[in-house]
C-alpha cells in the first residue's frame, strides 16, 4: 500500500473519531451503560492509527535497507 492510502485511512479515522458519535446520533449512546460512543471511537482510533504507523513505518524501514 502507499504512503498516500495511509495517509488518507487515518485522515478517515480521525474524522470518525471526532464526528463519528454526532453522525451516529443527536445525543451520544453510551456503550456499556456509560461510556460515551465518542470516546470509544477516538480510543479506537488512536490504536487504529498506532497499528497502521506500526506497519507503515516497519514496511518503509524495510525498503529503504
């Protein structure tokens, strides 16, 4: 994969991190009784962006050599 598709798959999910919960809903649901959706989408998309720069950068360092 590109640089630029990575670029844009966290671009996506920073925006759904942030928007994610009012596109959801007017009020935000709450996961498990009490946790806000939108926290449960930012958290998920800091792991998602840690997984795709992990493997990014593992790929790049691998070219380069």
């Amino acid at each position: 994969m590109s640089k630029n598709i990575y670029f844009i798959l966290t671009f996506l999910g920073f925006l759904w991190g942030i928007f994610g919960g009012y596109i959801i809903a007017d009020s935000p649901y709450l996961f498990l009784g009490w946790i806000p959706i939108s926290v449960v989408s930012i958290v998920l998309t800091g792991f998602y962006a840690a997984i795709i720069n992990y493997f990014y950068f593992k790929n790049y360092q691998n070219e380069e050599s």
